[in-house]
C-alpha cells in the first residue's frame, strides 16, 4: 500500500512539475507580443539556492536572481518578481550581478504584461 501511494505522489510532482514548465513555455512564447509598461524596480539582487550558513559564500554554487517591480496597467497596480519566462541558475554570484545591471533598484524599466491577465509579466521577453 505505502509502495502505491509512493508512485501517487511521484505522479502528482510529475504532473505540477509539469504544468509549471507547460505555463513558463506559453509566456516564452506569447511574451514578445504583450504590451509594455512603464514600472520601477524594487528588488534586485543574487540569491544563493540551498543556502547554507555555514558554508562560505564562495563555495555556493547554485544563484538565481531575484527581482521584484512595481507597474500599473489600466489604473490597476501590479508586482510582478519575473525576469523572464524561464528562471535560470547561475554558477557565480557575478554571473547574477551582470544580468542584474540593466535592473537596479529604484530604476524605470519597460514591464511586459500578459494583456488578458496584467498580473502576468515579465521584464525580458522571449
């Protein structure tokens, strides 16, 4: 019985996992054509992934960044925390920072919102 809800669960991961992936390709694929907006950066730095205090800093190897704006569509304000469709991973800190430049906090960027759903952006199409 517990090998049965073993492969349940298993199943269930698979098919979220799934889904997730099904929903980022869709916004790979629609975001070029969504409208742009003006909206301003709040957040906007590397992040270590499986961080671990104890570890130092330099021997971390997993980084994603991590961003966060604010933007208006039709009177309605938005954040949104995507920089593009697919999350990527970087191996090095610096590697994260230069993707970061051209998002620094308090900076205006061009926000790119799914016109059906606003709430649904991104701040590098494609």
């Amino acid at each position: 019985m517990s090998d049965d809800l073993g492969k349940i669960l298993l199943l269930a991961i698979v098919l979220i996992a799934g889904f997730f992936a099904w929903r980022a390709w869709e916004v790979k694929q629609a975001s070029p054509r969504w409208p742009s907006v003006e909206g301003v950066m709040l957040t906007s730095q590397p992040r270590a992934l499986h961080d671990n205090p104890a570890e130092p800093e330099g021997a971390k190897h997993d980084w994603v960044s991590e961003v966060r704006y604010a933007y208006t569509v039709n009177g309605v304000s938005y954040t949104g925390d995507r920089l593009q469709a697919f999350g990527r991973r970087y191996m090095t800190k610096e590697e994260v920072l230069q993707e970061l430049t051209p998002f620094p906090v308090g900076a205006n960027v061009k926000v790119y919102h799914d016109p059906a759903k606003p709430g649904n952006s991104v701040l590098i199409p494609g």
